[in-house]
C-alpha cells in the first residue's frame, strides 16, 4: 500500500538530522566493508557492569514480586537510595517521596520534561555546543531555541552577561551541563551561584545535566547544582548511571530538586510509561551503594586514557589541555576543514571513529570530540592510523569524501 499521503508529525521535521544515527549507518558499511573500527565516537562505556551490580539484578529477577509493574514513582527503596547517596555525595538533604524520580535514562527524562513544561512558541535557552537531547527536547515541544554560544577564551563557560535582558525576562527554561559534554569543561562554584542568581532574577526553570559527576579527576569534585542556596526553588538536577557504572544498556537514571517541577515530570510519565523494572531499580541501588574504590578504579582508567591520548595527538601536532572530567576530548579539526569533512575523512583513511563538533549545535562547528572508551593498546593504534594517513592539526587540506551526513 502507497503510504505517500502518510507524513510525520510537523514536530519531527523541525528536528535537524540525527548525526550520532548517520554516524551507525557509516560505521555500519563500513564494517561490511571489513574495515576494522576503533570507534571513539559514542559515550558508550567499555567494559562490564561492576559484578555485585549484575549479581543483584539476577537476584531480583529470580524475585516474582519484580515481575509486575513497578510504581509510578520509582520504588520507595531505590528513591531513598538515590537521596542517600546525594547526602553522601553533596551534603545535600532531599525527600525521597517527592525530591527524586527514576528514569529511563536521563535522555529520556530531559527530553519529557521539555514536554511537561514547554508550550509552543515558549523561548529556551541552551548552550551551543550541547548534549543534543537538551535542544532536541524543546524542539521537539514546541520551543523556540535561543543559543547561548560558549567559546575557548570564556573556558566554554555560558556567558549569563551576555544574554540581552530582553531575552532572559522571555525565557522559561535553561539546560546546562557541568562536567560538560562535549567540551569537558568544569565550572566553579562561583559560576553555579552566579546562574541560580540569574534564574532567580528572571524566573527561569534551571535544568543541569550532571551526568559526569563521578568521572572526575586530580582531585577535582563537581558541584551539584542543589548544593547552592536557593537551587532547589527553581531547579532539577539529572543524573545517570550509564557512564560512572558501565551501565548505559540499563537504562537508569533520575532526577532530583524542586518537588513541583518533578510532579510535573510525573504526571507526564504516568500518560506514557511504567517506569524503570523493578529488578533493575535493585541493581542501580546496589551501584548506588557501591564503596568508593570502585569509584577510584573508573577514575584511574579514565584518567590514564585522558593522559595517553592527550600526549599522541600532542605528537600529530594537537595541543588539547588536560581535562578535570568527563570520558571525553574536545579538539580543533585541522584548520580550514569543517566538522563532518574532517571525522568522515578519519573514518574513511582510518577507521577511527570521532565525533563531529557540529553534532552539538553551531557552536560545536571546528571541533570534534574524542570518547575514552578503548584501552590505550587501541587507543595506540589509533594515533598510529592517523600518523600513517598524515593527519595533523597542521594540515589544511584533507582527502575529498562524497559521504554526507
């Protein structure tokens, strides 16, 4: 049967083209190919979820009281894990019966709060670059998008005086997202209390992404967004156990903060979801509880793969400064070469799988970024690839590519 009358929904086209997708499909005819990846491409952790993890889950799946449906909230013993931990963590104190709520990922949960809360036509303000479900999200409700662009020279720091009073007293809601993704920029504690001064001023809903606050490094701590007084009157705060716990097919996440807006998030989930499986809520506890030299060992990983990489590409020319967080680099391309041009040219000569900058919006135009998700053996043949292809940041002028994405 001819569909042609068929077509999506207006809200799908007013999405720009999924790179990451384009991205699989490449990696995808390539692998036919029999090209051997090494793909620094995706967040996705490497390596398995921490044993004591796995094995609670099994336990509670041999359980038949999992077996139904969970509640809407998130079980009472997972939500009182999550606000312990955030006590533990941050010295934070919340109410696990309204302050916290599981997710299906925290991709999930930035995307349906964006739904909750955003009317068509309302005005959102969102870093460029970003992760791509903080715009994508509000697009997809209706949102205008209003582009706070962040540059080397300000640190990749949002610049609030920037931002014309016109524009914040219009806007309702703003995502950030420090340790940030993709530039791996940190912010002082200063620049949390100047941004919860700022939507308190103009009465604007904070939403931080702190997806990254365990992978950080040199003594460096995050500082959670509700740790600032006055947070959590206009503040949620998103968390995921995808990266700190290698468990990124899991799908678990939650948000905590100011209990109204969370309700507002609830509501919507009831109408779509049923929540996280309840054998998997006991898994992310257990991860939850975990002592903290698991934690030490993802940080040391992390860690050494930041200083090896950093010192190859160091000898193809790049000068990358050493990052305080994240599993992630964030490079020039080579000048004059655009974003795409130069990761599908990569993945052509090479193999090696790297992100566009312009995958995170406008302001990500220049860069790539670089995950720290191979061991440094592979890592090693990497730099190796790209030294045999003669990619340098000195260079100018790449191989031509008739693959678009």
């Amino acid at each position: 049967m001819n569909l042609s009358w068929l077509t999506p929904a207006d809200r799908l086209s007013a999405l720009p083209p999924y790179v990451f997708a384009r991205l699989d499909e490449l990696k995808a005819r390539a692998r036919e190919q029999g090209l051997d990846l090494i793909d620094l491409g995706m967040g996705n952790p490497d390596g398995p979820t921490p044993q004591p993890v796995v094995e609670s889950a099994i336990a509670a799946l041999q359980d038949s009281a999992n077996h139904g449906y969970p509640p809407f909230e998130g079980t009472a013993s997972f939500r009182r894990a999550i606000t312990a931990w955030y006590l533990r963590r941050y010295g934070v104190e919340l109410d696990p019966d309204g302050e916290a709520l599981p997710l299906l990922g925290s991709k999930e949960g930035l995307t349906h709060l964006a739904i909750a809360y955003i009317n068509p036509g309302d005005l959102v303000l969102v870093p460029s670059p970003a992760y791509p479900a903080h715009f994508r999200g509000p697009l997809i409700a209706g949102g205008k998008i209003h582009s706070l662009i962040l540059k080397p020279e300000n640190d990749w720091l949002i610049d609030l005086a920037a931002i014309p009073d016109a524009i914040a007293e219009r806007a309702k809601i703003l995502y950030f997202n420090y340790p940030n993704n993709p530039t791996a920029a940190t912010a002082p504690r200063e620049f949390f209390e100047d941004i919860v001064a700022f939507a308190r001023r103009h009465e604007i809903l904070l939403v931080h992404d702190l997806c990254y606050a365990e992978l950080a490094f040199d003594g460096y701590h995050p500082t959670s967004l509700l740790e600032i007084p006055g947070a959590k009157e206009i503040g949620v705060e998103f968390h995921t156990l995808s990266k700190t716990y290698n468990m990124a097919g899991w799908r678990v996440g939650f948000v905590v903060g100011n209990r109204h807006i969370i309700q507002g998030l609830r509501t919507l989930k009831t109408n779509l979801d049923y929540g996280i499986f309840a054998a998997l809520q006991t898994a992310a506890e257990t991860a939850l509880q975990l002592p903290d030299v698991y934690l030490h060992e993802v940080q040391a990983r992390y860690r050494t793969r930041r200083d090896f990489l950093i010192e190859g590409f160091s000898q193809l020319g790049w000068k990358i400064p050493k990052t305080r967080a994240t599993m992630y680099l964030w490079a020039p391309c080579p000048p004059g070469v655009g974003s795409t041009d130069f990761a599908l040219s990569v993945l052509q000569q090479t193999g090696v799988v790297v992100t566009p900058g312009n995958a995170f919006g406008a302001g990500g135009e220049g860069y790539m970024r670089i995950s720290l998700i191979a061991e440094c053996d592979r890592l090693q043949q990497a730099l190796q690839r790209l030294h045999q292809a003669g990619i340098r940041y000195e260079s100018a002028v790449m191989e031509p590519t008739d693959v678009t994405l």
